[in-house]
C-alpha cells in the first residue's frame, strides 16, 4: 500500500517522500484510517514498528482539514514517559510541522520552568510533553486544556510503571467534555494498569494489535 492511499494532505505526503519513507507500516495502515473517522484508539505493538507516525500523521491532518476548538488552547496533547522519548516525538513532528502552519511545543522536566511557561503563553497548537511538568504547569494556570481536542498516550505501560496515573487522570479530567479523542500506545496490552486507564479513559476504543515488528 502507498502513502497516498491514506489519504493524507500534500503538505504531509511532501514531509514523508522527503524522508524517503515509500508505504505505511502495518501498525500506521490500520491506526492512520481509524483515527481520521474519530475512533479512540489503543493500540500495542513491538518498538520499531512506527508507532510514532501511526499517530502524528491523522493528528496532523484532522488539525488541517477541522476548525480548531478553541484558539488559545492547545489542541493536542502527546504525553511520553521520559525526557528523551519525548524529545524523539518532538524531533519527528518538527520535520512536518515545519511544512504547515501548526505550532507546537516540547515541555518536560528537567528544564527551565519560566523559560517553558512564556513558551505556553504563545499558544502552541500542539505540545509534547512529559506528564509531571505538564501537571506543574496546569496547577500554575500556564495554560488551560479546554480546547483540547486529542490526547495522546506514547508508552501508556511505561508511565503507569513509572507511577504516572495520577498525572495522566489529572491531565484527562482538565481536558473539557468536548475531548474528541484519546489514543493510547503501549507494548503490551497485558497490563493490569493499561486496561484499567483505557477503561476510564477510552471511549468504545478500536484496538490494533500487531505482533511482527516492521
Ligand atoms: P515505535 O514507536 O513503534 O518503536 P518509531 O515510531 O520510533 O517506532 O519508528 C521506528 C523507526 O522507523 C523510526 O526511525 C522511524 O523514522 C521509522 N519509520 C516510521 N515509519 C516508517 C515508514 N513508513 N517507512 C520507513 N521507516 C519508518
Ligand atoms: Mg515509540
């Protein structure tokens, strides 16, 4: 299957053929479809198997293609459980916001809070985010969830081992009733805490479980 069968906006197809990338992975042909026509989604599969893509590609074009809900509000909201993964996703979703006009920001522990509260104030469209300095933020009224449209769990199973559920409840309850949609990623699917957090958090979810890595 090509890239273009997906469906995608010139402006991303143009980012993914400048990275030479020719079709989808597995685990992108069946979470890119589900997450264009709105479904929650939760989906495991092996590292390497281009879970990052199978999720910032639809993020990207439903902020393109739908009028934001709000205009001060970010509009997504990826979480990861470390510093350095984050700062991967942040490092890929810069190659294609560079090609539109989508804002984004990276917010993580570890760094300057003053220096990533001014980055809050200019109202980035997207943030990238570790959960315990996203929640400082919150408690400090940096920026408000209200508009959020899309949350997104990277390595679900890594931050509830890392003792992460609080932050990840007080981040979805700030979020407004009108939250389109929650994804959540994960390794395993055999976890007692991800099938409780996608209980609480997932409405009627597709689930993509895709053994054989790429
Ligand atoms: P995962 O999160 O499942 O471990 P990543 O999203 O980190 O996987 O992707 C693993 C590697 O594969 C990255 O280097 C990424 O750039 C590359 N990749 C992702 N999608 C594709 C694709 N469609 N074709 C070729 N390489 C890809
Ligand atoms: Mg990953």
């Amino acid at each position: 299957m090509p890239f273009r069968d997906l469906r995608l906006d010139p402006r991303l197809i143009r980012s993914i053929e400048h990275l030479g990338f020719t079709q989808p992975t597995p685990i992108q042909q069946e979470a890119v479809p589900a997450v264009m026509v709105g479904k929650d989604l939760i989906v495991s599969s092996k590292t390497g198997s281009g879970k990052t893509l199978a999720y910032l590609l639809p993020m990207m074009q439903r902020m393109l293609k739908s009028r934001p809900l709000s205009q001060q509000d970010p509009r997504a909201v990826i979480l990861a459980p470390t510093r350095e993964l984050a700062s991967q996703i942040y490092a890929q979703l810069r190659l294609f916001v560079a090609n539109t006009r989508l804002t984004c920001a990276f917010i993580v522990g570890g760094e300057n809070f003053n220096d990533q509260e001014k980055l809050l104030k200019r109202k980035p469209q997207i943030i990238v985010a570790t959960p315990g300095r996203l929640v400082d933020h919150l408690e400090h009224k940096s920026f408000f969830l209200q508009g959020l449209e899309m949350l997104i769990l990277d390595e679900a199973d890594r931050m509830l081992d890392l003792g992460f559920m609080p932050q990840l409840n007080t981040i979805h309850k700030a979020a407004n009733h009108r939250l389109r949609q929650t994804l959540m990623f994960s390794a395993t699917l055999d976890h007692a805490d991800v099938n409780e957090l996608a209980l609480s958090l997932l409405k009627d979810p597709y689930r993509v479980a895709i053994g054989a890595g790429y």
